[in-house]
C-alpha cells in the first residue's frame, strides 16, 4: 500500500487488489486540517484559560495579603502612638481652656491688674510617662488632718489614705485628703518635689485625682497652682511633710511669671 498526493487529493493504493481510493481536496484541506488546527487551538485556549485562572487566583491572594499588611501596620501605628497622641492633644486642650478661663473669666484668681497683659501659664512639656495607675492604701480610720493655710488660718481636710506608685524605678507615696464639697472618689493631693522653688511654686502643687475601684488615676501633667500664687487675697493649704517627693516631677504647671 502506498500513499501520494495528486490534483484529486490524499490518493491510497493497495498492491494486493489493485483498489485505489482517494480522498478529495475538500476532505482534506477543507475539513481535516481545520478541524485538527481548531481541536489545537482549543487546547491551547484551554490551557491559556488554566494559566489566566491561576494568575488571578495569585493576583487575589497578593491583593488580600497586601490589604492584611497594611491594616496590620494601621493598627500597630495606633496602638504605638494614637493613644499618647490623642493624650497630647486632649492636654493641650485642657489647658488652652485654662488659659481662657484666667484671661476671660469673672471668678479668674488673676486681679485685673495682671489680666490685661496675661497671655498664657507656664507648663512642662506633656509627658505621658507621668500619667499612671497608683494603687490605694486607704485610711483605715476617719481621720482630720489639720494643714496649715498660706495667707489664712490652718483647716481641717479628711485623710482618705495614701497612693503607692512607681516612677522611674522606684517607689513612692503620697497622702491624699478629701474635701467637704467634694464627692469619696475625688481626691486631694498637695505636694512638694525637687523643682519646688526652682522652676516650679516653692509652696508645692496640688492634683485633683480620682479613685477606681482600690486604684487612683495620677496625672502629674494635670499638676496646678494653688491660686495663692496669682493672688494674695487667696489662701491656699500647704502640703504635709510626707507629701514632700526626692524626684523632679517635671510635669505640669511652672512657676507663675517666669
């Protein structure tokens, strides 16, 4: 059997029976050749689309991952830095307010003497670090403690018991006093440390704080002047001896026209 190509198309021979059989050009060039060419290419469509598939599979994983990291970033950013950033600008707030209320109000301390060329109070940059949690040793008796007044007679405040903290490395306490118009979780706290008389008040500084549950939030940045400072017709109490701290709290309100 032999097989030739001639005007008539595929020609096939036998030489056992003389039989000679043709495929016509039609068959061959118009429906084998396209048909194998299409049977091809849909394999190969079918592989580009496999291909294609997995790209997009891989590009929607990248897509997700991205997405993952840059949320995961977002969050460490906040957890790292909002919160104190958010602190800085809450106490930047709070005391432009001061500012406002010592030039502005009617029952400011400055005499109107000192208001008209006031224009801001004297703080210590806003340090978070003297912002914490100190735990509360409570009094275990009622107790009236008699503390001498700048400018006026001693008076008599309840000694609600002490704070225990830690700053820089070591640890401290002070006495905290409730006042008569002052509710059992708000607390007194007047007190002394090494800027006293240097950039700060000599006669010490007074934090309002508040008790949580056996804790006190004690804020040094929030730390004041007792308004004896601005005007002699106040009297102000002077903190006890105990309340007297070895460290500089470089924190709060400085020293009055300074």
């Amino acid at each position: 059997m032999s097989l030739r190509m001639d005007f008539r198309g595929i020609v096939i021979e036998s030489s056992s029976d003389k039989n000679t059989n043709y495929f016509p050009p039609m068959v061959t060039s118009s429906t084998f050749f396209p048909a194998f060419i299409n049977r091809i290419s849909e394999k190969m469509n079918g592989n580009l689309n496999l291909i294609m598939d997995i790209n997009n599979r891989k590009n929607s994983t990248y897509v997700i991952v991205g997405v993952a990291i840059v949320f995961i970033i977002i969050l460490i950013f906040q957890f790292i830095s909002g919160p104190s950033d958010e602190y800085v600008l809450e106490m930047g707030k709070t005391r432009a307010n001061r500012n406002e209320f010592f030039k502005t109000s009617l029952e400011s301390p400055l005499p109107d003497s000192l208001k008209a060329g006031f224009e801001q109070l004297e703080y210590f940059s806003v340090d978070p670090s003297y912002r914490l949690m100190a735990e509360f040793l409570p009094s275990t008796e009622y107790q009236l403690i008699e503390l001498p007044q700048a400018g006026g007679k001693p008076d008599f405040y309840e000694n609600a018991g002490q704070v225990k903290f830690k700053l820089r490395g070591n640890t401290y306490f002070l006495t905290t006093f409730r006042q008569a118009e002052g509710g059992r979780k708000n607390l007194f706290i007047p007190f002394r440390d090494a800027t006293s008389g240097k950039t700060t008040y000599g006669g010490g500084r007074y934090i309002d704080a508040q008790l949580i549950g056996e804790q006190v939030k004690l804020d040094f940045n929030s730390a004041y002047n007792p308004y004896c400072v601005y005007n002699l017709d106040y009297v102000c109490p002077i903190p006890p001896e105990e309340n007297t701290l070895s460290i500089a709290i470089e924190a709060g309100e400085k020293m009055f026209g300074k």
